[in-house]
C-alpha cells in the first residue's frame, strides 16, 4: 500500500511523536503524584531510562506504548508501508526492552510495565491501574507487568 501523503509530510508527523511527557505517561504521573508518591524522571543512569523512578520504593515504571514496543493488543497493527523497516524497528525496541529490563533486574530495581493500552479507552478502569501500582509499591513484589492480551504475563503480581 502506498503512503498517502509525501515523505517530507511523513517525516514531519513523525518527528512530531514524543518519547517523553506522552498523555499516558503524564495520567501515570499525575496519579501517583495524588497518591503521595515522589519520584524522579527519566533517570539516564538507569538501564532503559525507565519513565518514572521511585528511588525510596526501588522501583521503575515504564510507560509503554503498545506500538512502539509491539504489544499484542488490539491498538497494535502492523503498518502497511515499509513493513521489512517496522518489523525490524520493532523487534530491535522489544530486544532492547528485554535488556535494559534484565540490567535493571541485575541491579536489584522493582520493574513494573504499565501498557497504554490498559490506560486508553471508555472500557478502561485507570483508578483500578492506580489501585494496582499503589499495591505493588508498597508490596515489595519484584514485578508488576499491567496490561491485556497475550503477552500479559505477570509472573509476580501485587495483591489486590
């Protein structure tokens, strides 16, 4: 399938998507913020430069977004252009999830994966994420992976 606007348009648009500060990330943010929890952001020391750091918690959040990192969900779909490109973009984001998730595994960092897809949609109860996330914190559980579909594998989940 051809693109329907020109490559110039394209890159523009492209350019326009951000890496930080997206819409989920910011409702994450706010309502742990609300909860009472202090974190930091973006901390480049950290393997993966995980979204959200929670230094007295030990804890790292990532925000994903379910195409960026090929969540098998329905707000994933493979694109129709260029798809040797995204197939490979996408499997190169996905490996360099599982490292930076093992490095900071290694270093003994608390890892939850909050997916977008369980944050966007009417369907979608975000006090219960909230209510989770809170749980897991203060838990001590090691890893709390938050989504829907089949790569929702939660091998230590927080109690409810």
């Amino acid at each position: 399938m051809v693109d329907v606007v020109d490559a110039a348009t394209r890159s523009r648009m492209m350019s326009g998507i951000r890496g930080r500060n997206t819409k989920p990330e910011m409702l994450i943010r706010r309502l742990l913020h609300r909860r009472g929890f202090r974190f930091r952001l973006d901390v480049r020391e950290l393997p993966g430069r995980p979204d959200i750091v929670l230094p007295r918690y030990r804890a790292a959040i990532f925000v994903h977004g379910c195409f960026w990192h090929g969540h098998d969900c329905p707000l994933f779909k493979w694109p129709q252009t260029r798809p040797t490109f995204w197939r490979e973009k996408i499997a190169r984001n996905r490996a360099n999830d599982a490292k930076a998730l093992a490095a900071l595994a290694a270093q003994g960092w608390r890892i939850a994966i909050v997916w977008e897809c369980a944050i966007r949609g009417a369907d979608r109860d975000v006090d219960a994420l909230i209510e989770r996330l809170d749980a897991w914190l203060r838990s001590g559980a090691f890893t709390l992976f938050e989504a829907r579909g089949p790569r929702a594998a939660e091998p230590l989940r927080a109690p409810r």
